[in-house]
C-alpha cells in the first residue's frame, strides 16, 4: 500500500491510494488533522477491476468522508479521492 496526500490552495485535499496486491484487497483508515473536511467527496478508481470507460476514469459521489474514514480498495488498483473544505 502507497499514500500521497496534497493540500490544493483552495482547501481542498486530493490523496491517492494505491494496493499493490494483486490478490487481496484491503481496507485503509485516512485521517487528516489541521482542517475541517467536507463529509462528501468524489472517488476515482483504476485497476484490474476498476477499467476505465473509453479514455477517462469516471469519478463517483463518496459519503462518509470528513476527516476520519476508512476505504475499502481492491486488489491491484489505485484510488484517487478528493475531499473538499468544509
């Protein structure tokens, strides 16, 4: 498991998760300290389960975010989640 985590300038947070086991999936916990989160977001996932549509990745509505969550991530697949200010 990869994590990268960026701060835009207008608040919002972007991190990217990637599970590079090809067999098993696994469940992250993020937490994100210094900031108010929205609880909302959009997730973009890739992987061997996960192909893109054409030539884009489609972003998908995400609840439960805010500070503290937990993602659940397939095997062998990147995630890219953005979180906006609350």
């Amino acid at each position: 498991m990869t994590a990268y985590a960026v701060k835009r300038s207008n608040g919002e947070w972007s991190l990217m998760l990637i599970n590079k086991d090809g067999k098993n999936g696994t469940n992250v916990k993020v937490s994100i300290t210094g900031t108010n989160l929205a609880g909302k977001g959009v997730r973009f996932d890739y992987g061997k389960t996960n192909p893109p549509d054409g030539n884009s990745v489609t972003g998908k509505p995400m609840d439960g975010g805010g500070n503290s969550f937990s993602v659940a991530m397939p095997p062998y697949t990147a995630t890219v989640i953005l979180i906006p200010k609350a």
